[in-house]
C-alpha cells in the first residue's frame, strides 16, 4: 500500500444521537446542537450557545449584600405599612387626605374611590422610597431579568441573524438552495429530520459545498453524489464517519474543542470570568506550548482533547494531524487513526521515511541532520548542523544517483565511518554511470574524514542508536510500499507515530526530533495549504532546537501549526528558551511549574496597569480639653490611640501573574493560558478550571 493511502475503511460504532443511522428519539441533539447560536466574543471564548456578559461594574456590589439589604428594606416597608394601616402610629397619615380634598369626596362612591387612591398612593410612596434604600431596581437586573429572558429565548424560536433580520434554518441547507440544488438540500434537510446525520456528516458537506463555490463546475457532480449518498456523501476516505469513542465536548462549526471554564477571579479579564474556554485552529495556527510536571494533565486535559479535535476535522476534510508520543501513552485509540507507525514493533504495519519523502538530497540531508545532531550545536565545529548536513548531502546525492534511492541505516552508517568496501563500491556504481561530478563529492568526503572535527563519526555514533535489532524492519528504502511520508500532509489523514521510549529513550527523542524538523519543512512546503496541518508532539523533551525554533515561526503563514508539551524549560537549552516563548502564539503554565519556569512566563506575559488602594491610619492629636479629655477615655476604654484612616488610590504597573503565583497559588487541576490568533487577536492569560 503507497504511502500516502489510508488503511481500509473501518467500521464505527454509532453514538446516541450523533451516529449515521440512528433513528430519532424526540427532539434530534444534531438538531438542536445546529441550531444552537454561536457568539464569537474574543479568542478562546467556547462560542457555542455563549452568552454576552452585561458590561462590567467596578463598583458592583457583592451578591449577598444586595440581597440582604433588599430583604431588610422590605421588611421595614412592610412594617412600617403595617403600622400605618393598623393605626398603631395614629392616624396623622390620613391628614392631607381630609385637609385637601373637599367635602362633598367624602360621601358615597367618591368617597370609596377617593380613599382607595389615596392609599394606592401612600403605598407607591412606601415602594418607591424603600425600594430605593434597597436597591430593588438593581436586584432585578441581576437576577430576574437574565432568568426571564433566558426563559424567552429558550421557547424554541430561532435566534435572529447577525444583521438583524430572522435567521434561516441550517438544517434546511439554504446555501444550496440559493445556489438552485433543491434537490440536495431537500435529501441532506431530510436525513437530518430522521436522524441519519451527524456534526461530521454537517462539516464534512459544508466543506464540499466551500469547493464547489470556488470550482462552480462541480455543482452537477456533487449534488449528484449527495442524491446518491445522502449524509454519507463526500466520505472521508477511511470511510469513517464519527469517533469510536469521544471525550471532549466539541463544535464543528466553529471548529472548537472546549477544554475547560475559565475561573470566576480578579486576576482573570472579566469578558472570560465564568465562560468556557476552547481551542481551535486559529489558535493552534500559532503553535501552542504547554509546560507542567507529571501528573498535572497535560496528557489528559489537553493533548486527547485536542487530538479528539483534529481527527474529527480530518473526518470532515479539513485538517490533517500528526500525533506523536511513546507507545503506551494511550493518547487515542487506534480505530480513531488512518496511519499507526509503530516504531519499534514487528506488528507495525507501516514504517517512517527517515528522509521525509523528498527527492532533493540537499534536503533530505539537512532535515535528518536536524534530527541526528540538532541538540548537540554546541559540541559541533563551526555552524554546528548546517556542516552535518553538508556531509550527509557528500554521501546521499552520490548514493542516490548510483542506486535511485537513498541508503537504509546499515549502509548510511558505513559510509559515515568510512568503510573501504562500501566507499569503493560506490565509487564503481557512479564510474558506470559517469556520474564524474559527484564522484568529486565523494572524493571530498573521503579528505575531509581525515581532518581533525570532522561531523561524520558523530553522525555514525547518532546513527547506530538506529542501527539495532529492533529496528531491522524500520527505515528500509528498498521497500516504499510500507513507508510513510510527512509529505502527505495534503491530505486529511490521521496518523500516529510510536515511539519506543522504553529501552531506546536517546533513538526516541532523536526521532521525535526528525519528526518535527520534517514536519515544519512539509507543511511549508504543501502546494495545497487549505487543510490545517497541525504536529501533536506529547513531550518535547530534548526536541527543541534553534532551527525548529525557526521552523515553529513559518507555520503560522502555512495553515500548520504545532502543540508542544514539556516538564520543565530545563529540557531546553537555555539559549532557546526565550526564543521557544516568543516563537509560539500560545502559551500554558500547568499547575505546579518550578518559580523559574513561572519566572520565564510571568517574563513573556509583561506587565499591566492595576489601580492600588494604600490605607494608613495616623493618630489624631487634639489640642481642645474637651476633645483631649474624650481621646483619653476612648483610648481608656478601647485600649488604643484615636486614629483617622487616609486611603491613597494610584495606578501602578504589576505582573499580570508573577512566578510566585504560577508556582503556588494555581490550583491542580488548573491551568495558566494565553491565546494568540493568527490574526494577531490576542487574550491575556486566564486561569482555566480543565475540570469543567
């Protein structure tokens, strides 16, 4: 099988309420999840049937205040009514109404409508006056208008548009009928009042609809296979139309997958106190990177949610994933997978392309140097990786021109230490083809290995952490039928990498290393950038290297981008540390990070304007006898000198978190989040509950 096609389509057990073929029971959740509004409020808001918040009060009173004070304004009314009517505070009450009415009010019906007026009118008083004592008006808007019009807008009307005018039904596919396919408007409206459609089924159309408006020509062609096919039409090639399983709470019409509620804090800007917070490829275009210990959910609350997200969108034709981690993490079931390259394992049934697919050698040399000895810069010669890659490029162009391939791990290996045999038989098969030029190469090769610095033994050393038992069956080039490529990234695939971290931690990381170099040159490099191409790398220890701190800043201008998980920024040299912050747009503080971690963040999150209030209490010298005589009884009395309170109010400029905090004062189960759009639309950090 090519390495650019999926496996063969799989079976998905239907879900309640979303799966293809479920009948429906009472009112359809597709349904009411499609006609849900959605309000964008600002980057990482959950917009999914979001509610804007009334404008912020500074000086809002807290809940219980205002309610208690309500409570006791009515019940002084209501005594003091009660007082009144049951004449126990005398009857001076009814004065204005016998002093300036005429007599001839005070006999018959005149009379009875005379005194019912004035009472109306005394008991307006009573409301109006302790009404405003309570703040009644207040608690109204507070509390019972919300509940009012949330009950209103709950009656089962559909919300009205943007523009003001009704909003028209999406269940009804009105895009294709104001492009004339009734027909296929009235099959797919059909199949989701039955039930038979899901949110995949919606995106996954929706999708192809955004293709035929920009090719007009396929109009015939798709309303024909959605007539035929119905909710299944325009399938992935999987076949797969849902999940196996889902454990997130996800939208595909904005694309969002929440992972938690922002906390109702001070610290937290006010339009995110209470609201869900999510994540999506706008967000994720800016490459996300996330730092915690063991154990803080990284993993769970973060990496499966956004993995969940990603494939679901590749089920609908719009993003294209690469998951990476050690076997075992468990960071998705297989089912939910088109590609599991297990590495490392005699039952993989594909193997990765050590080369990334491409047939340039000069490339190809450069992305697998960045892999071998990226972190080891430092240690090299000159400009470090950029001299690995020239020697591997001495050695892959001739091979390539005599073989048509590039060399497996055994034999790049020889060549690196300079095998007589392997050199020599080289040097023959590129004689046949007269291959004069590149043999030059190789004769340089051979000069430069006597020199004292020279990369090639390093990279013979690097090589042989691959050249073992376990990997006999891995990194062949003699057999592409098996070997998978990064460079299908112009396709919606969902692939998952292994890495065997027991046992080959150092080979592990040395992958996960060449993983992301070619995953930021494929991305950039794809002719076709309307999928989003999006690297889930779960522990990015040792990774991290100046040229992928480069290629993190490309993928923003690409549709790509990368999540990135570390324990600590120790595992990052410490060059590069400030560089990795500022070269992704997302940034996460898990709860227990070290106080020089919380030191770099508080760092790259810079400062705000916050207004202070200084209280000082001075004592009060009197110089009357009098007032002096009643000092010294109070301070007899209480203990204490007379003081007088001065409050100072000033704006000063304060951390929006401070490493102190980020170390202490963030609950578990918490997080620390800035977001940055790729439009540059940025939200400062949010201390998120990924509990909720």
């Amino acid at each position: 099988m090519p390495a650019e096609a999926p496996p063969p389509p799989r079976a998905v057990p239907p879900q309640p309420g979303r799966a293809p073929g479920a009948a429906p029971q009472g009112r359809s959740p597709f349904l009411t999840w499609l006609r849900t509004p959605r309000v964008a409020a600002g980057p990482g808001i959950w917009a999914y049937g979001y509610r804007p918040k009334p404008p912020e009060e500074p000086d809002r009173i807290p809940g219980r205040q205002l309610l208690s004070g309500a409570v006791i304004a009515l019940l002084c009314g209501w005594l003091l009514g009660s007082l009144l009517w049951n004449g126990y505070l005398g009857f001076y009450w009814l004065w204005p109404l016998t002093v300036l009415t005429p007599d001839s009010w005070h006999r018959g019906m005149a009379a009875v409508w005379t005194v019912y007026t004035y009472y109306a009118v005394c008991l307006g008083v009573l409301v109006y006056v302790f009404g405003r004592l309570g703040r009644w008006p207040q608690v109204w808007r507070r509390y019972f208008a919300p509940l009012l019009a949330r009950l209103w807008d709950d009656g089962g009307a559909l919300p009205a548009a943007v523009g003001g005018g009704p909003r028209q039904d999406p269940a009804d596919w009105p895009q294709l009928r104001a492009a004339g396919a009734h027909e296929a408007a009235e099959r797919l409206a059909a199949e989701a009042q039955a039930g038979l459609m899901n949110d995949v089924d919606h995106a996954r159309i929706e999708r192809a609809w955004q293709t035929v408006r920009v090719q007009p020509g396929r109009l015939a062609a798709f309303t024909e296979t959605v007539l035929r096919h119905g909710a299944a039409a325009c399938a992935h090639p999987s076949g797969a139309r849902d999940l196996p399983v889902r454990a997130a709470r996800h939208d595909l019409v904005t694309r969002q997958v929440r992972i938690g509620t922002a906390v109702d804090d001070e610290r937290n800007p006010y339009v995110h106190r209470g609201a869900g917070f999510a994540l999506d490829p706008r967000l994720l275009g800016t490459s996300l990177l996330a730092v915690g210990p063991p154990g803080s959910g990284k993993t769970d609350r973060l990496i499966r949610p956004v993995l969940e997200s990603l494939c679901l969108q590749a089920l609908a034709g719009r993003a294209a994933v690469v998951a990476v981690g050690a076997a075992g993490a468990g960071l998705a079931p297989d089912e939910a997978f088109d590609v599991v390259v297990r590495i490392g394992r005699p039952d993989s049934a594909y193997d990765l392309d050590l080369y990334g697919g491409t047939d340039d050698p000069d490339e190809a040399a450069a992305v697998l140097a960045e892999g071998l000895v990226g972190d080891l810069t430092a240690m090299l010669p000159g400009e470090g990786v950029r001299r690995a890659a020239t020697v591997l490029a001495q050695i892959l162009g001739p091979y390539r021109a005599a073989h048509g391939r590039f060399p497996s791990v055994p034999e790049l290996r020889e060549l690196l230490d300079g095998s007589p045999a392997a050199v020599a038989s080289l040097r023959a098969a590129l004689t046949d083809a007269g291959h004069e030029a590149l043999i030059r190469e190789l004769d340089a090769r051979e000069r430069q290995a006597h020199r004292p610095g020279d990369a090639g033994p390093m990279l013979a050393d690097r090589l042989a952490l691959l050249d073992r038992p376990a990997f006999a069956r891995f990194f062949d080039t003699t057999d592409p039928s098996r070997t998978f490529s990064l460079r299908a990234l112009e396709h919606p695939l969902r692939v998952r990498i292994d890495l065997p971290e027991r046992g080959h931690a150092e080979a592990s990381r040395m992958l996960a290393r060449l993983v992301l170099a070619q995953f930021t040159e494929c991305a950039v490099a794809r002719g076709d950038r309307s999928l989003f191409a999006c690297l889930v790398l779960d522990d990015a220890t040792h990774t991290v290297t100046s040229e992928a701190v480069r290629g993190l800043a490309r993928l923003r201008s690409a549709n790509a981008g990368a999540l990135l998980t570390l324990r600590t920024l120790d595992d990052v040299p410490d060059s590069l540390r400030s560089a990795l912050l500022g070269s992704v747009g997302c940034r996460m503080a898990f709860s227990g990070v070290t106080t020089w971690d919380g030191a770099r963040f508080a760092e790259v999150w810079g400062k705000e304007w916050v207004e202070t209030r200084d209280v000082t209490d001075r004592q009060v010298i009197a110089h009357e006898p009098l007032t002096r005589v009643t000092h010294v009884v109070r301070r007899l009395v209480t203990g204490r000198a007379v003081t007088a309170q001065s409050v100072t109010v000033r704006k000063v400029e304060r951390e929006r978190w401070s490493a102190s905090e980020l170390a202490h004062a963030v609950p578990a189960g918490h997080a620390v989040l800035s977001v940055t759009s790729v439009r540059g639309n940025s939200a400062p950090p949010v201390l998120v509950d990924l509990q909720r």
